[in-house]
C-alpha cells in the first residue's frame, strides 16, 4: 500500500502528484504491461542487446 503523508494546509493536487509518482516508481503498471503478453527469453535477450548497441553508440557519440 503507498502512503503518502500530508502536510496541514496542503494542497490536494499536490497530494495527488506525489501519490502518482510514488506509483510510478513501484513499476505496477509496467509489470501489468509485460505481463499481458508472453515473450520468448530469446526475443527479450535481443531487445535487450539490442538497447545496449544503442546506449552505448549514444555514449559514443555524446564524447
């Protein structure tokens, strides 16, 4: 359960936008997402090759 505490006088929307990115950083809605569909270990293992080409050629580039 995500609990954010609440200053007296605070504002709600502000309540609000910390509770949202409290649940962002918990990465729910990310696993729900992955987990809706199966993929093969190999296709995953590409992809993640596949980033790691990318981040680095970034890396590259950017020095």
């Amino acid at each position: 359960m995500i609990i954010v505490p609440i200053k007296e006088g605070e504002n709600i929307e502000r309540a609000l936008k910390k509770f949202k990115r409290k649940y962002e950083k918990t990465g729910v809605v990310k696993e729900l997402r992955s987990r809706q569909a199966f993929k093969k270990p190999s296709v995953v293992n590409r992809k993640k090759k596949e980033h790691a080409v990318y981040v680095q050629k970034m890396n590259q580039n950017n020095d």
